[in-house]
C-alpha cells in the first residue's frame, strides 16, 4: 500500500505551504470518505488527545537518545556520525501508507538546500521495513535518508508510540493499510508525528509533536529555527522551539494516515 508519488501523478512539486497541501488532502477525505470511517480515525486522535501524548514527548533541553538504524539501502546510520556534521533535524512519520506524512516528506524534500545550507541534516525515521523505506524513498525522489526503526525502539525512546486501537485496525485492514507487513511486526504500533531539531551535544532545540496525524509542522519554521539557533546566534528571546500541539505557542500544523 502506498500514496502515489508527484512523477506517477504527473504533476510537478507542490511548493504550497504544508498546511494548504494538508488542507486540500483533509477535504479530499472529508468529501469521499464515509462518515464512519472518518468517525473512527476521528476517536482515535481524541483518546490520544485526551492522554495528552504530545506534552510527554521528549521535550526541549533534554538529550536526545543515541541511536543506530538501517536505512532505506540497509547501511547503518549511527546518531553520533550525524550529529558530527552539525545539527540534526530527525522527523518521525508512520510510513509510506500515510498521505500526510508523504506530504510532509515531500515538503522536507524541498526545503533541504535551506536545511544543509544551515548546517544541519535532515533524516525521517519510520517504523516500516528497510524494504518499506526504500520504496518510499524510490517513489517521493527523496534526497536524504529514511530510517528504519525497527520495533519503534528509537520512537519510543522519543516517548512517541501508542498502539492502533482495534477499530481504526479494522479500518485500516479494509484500506489494505497491513502494518504488521509494511512494519514487519504485529504490535500494532505506531509513532505520533514528530519533528526534533537537535544540537550537535544532542540536546533537543526544538520539539514539535502533535497526537493528530493530519497536522504538522512548516518546514520553514524548521529552517527559521535552524537559523535563530545557528552557531554564534543564541537564541531569540521571541522564538518558543517547543511545538507540541496543545502548548500555549503551539502553532497549527499538518498529519494522517489512509482512509
């Protein structure tokens, strides 16, 4: 299962802001997709909401967990080489599956001469197979690495995994959405969406994570953010890095899965 990429839609790169491509995809899924099946999804975003998931994510200041993942080719990346370039920009998405995530891949896609021209690098981490990752990374053109993270080890360490509950399971296998196949494990789990900016000590810069898949962060605040948070810059006293949604300065955002 997967979302058709820009060259087998023939179209050309969409380089709308994010929240307008999420947008037009949200009312794609409100004018075609049952009631009771967007009623289903729409539960499971407010179980989680009403855990308050995203407050208890990896929060800005602490040290972000060391790590090593296959990635879309099978090669080892080590968090510790990454970080030795400069900055680390580490998205978690839900996988190929996922209409919001590819777009939000797509949009991180266009903004990464700006994200290396600040001295950072930029990763997706998902729970999918290596086999997954390279089929979305083949599809969507993507220009930098698709982690794999097998048993959501590093997601959870991120405190991002929650299990699909079994309505939005049986929804899912209806939409041929097999996740124990594309992740290549029957827990069920998945990451809420997150985007990490973290320092070259490892110490998180900006946290953004969000229980609702349909909304994320822009990638120009991201790269705003890299920016402000530069080598010699500090930070501005304006500028709030942590991003979780439900935060008093959150800003709207995008994410979702197939319907």
């Amino acid at each position: 299962m997967k979302w058709r990429s820009l060259e087998e839609s023939g179209l050309q790169p969409d380089v709308r802001p994010l929240r307008a491509i999420l947008a037009e995809r949200k009312q794609l899924i409100a004018k075609y997709v049952p009631p009771e099946t967007q009623a289903v999804h729409a539960q499971a975003v407010a179980e989680l909401k009403a855990r308050h998931l995203a407050a208890k994510v990896l929060p800005v200041g602490a040290k972000a967990p060391a790590f090593e993942l296959a990635d879309h080719e099978g090669k080892t990346a080590a968090s510790f080489d990454l970080l030795a370039r400069g900055r680390l920009v580490l998205c978690f998405v839900r996988g190929r599956w996922c209409p919001f995530c590819v777009g939000q891949v797509e949009a991180m896609n266009l903004m990464l001469p700006q994200i290396e021209q600040a001295g950072a690098t930029l990763v997706a981490i998902s729970p999918q197979t290596v086999k997954q990752s390279f089929f979305m990374h083949d599809q969507h053109k993507l220009r930098f690495p698709l982690l794999s993270d097998a048993g959501s080890q590093v997601a959870r360490q991120f405190h991002l995994i929650y299990r699909v509950p079994a309505l939005q399971q049986a929804v899912y296998r209806r939409a041929f959405v097999n996740l124990p196949f594309t992740n290549g494990d029957d827990s069920w789990e998945l990451p809420i969406p997150a985007t990490y900016v973290i320092d070259r000590d490892g110490t998180v810069l900006l946290a953004s994570a969000d229980e609702d898949y349909t909304e994320r962060p822009e990638p120009a605040e991201i790269v705003r953010v890299l920016g402000v948070t530069g080598p010699g810059n500090g930070m501005d006293e304006g500028v709030r890095p942590s991003m979780a949604r439900g935060a008093p300065d959150a800003p709207p955002g995008g994410t979702h899965p197939v319907h």
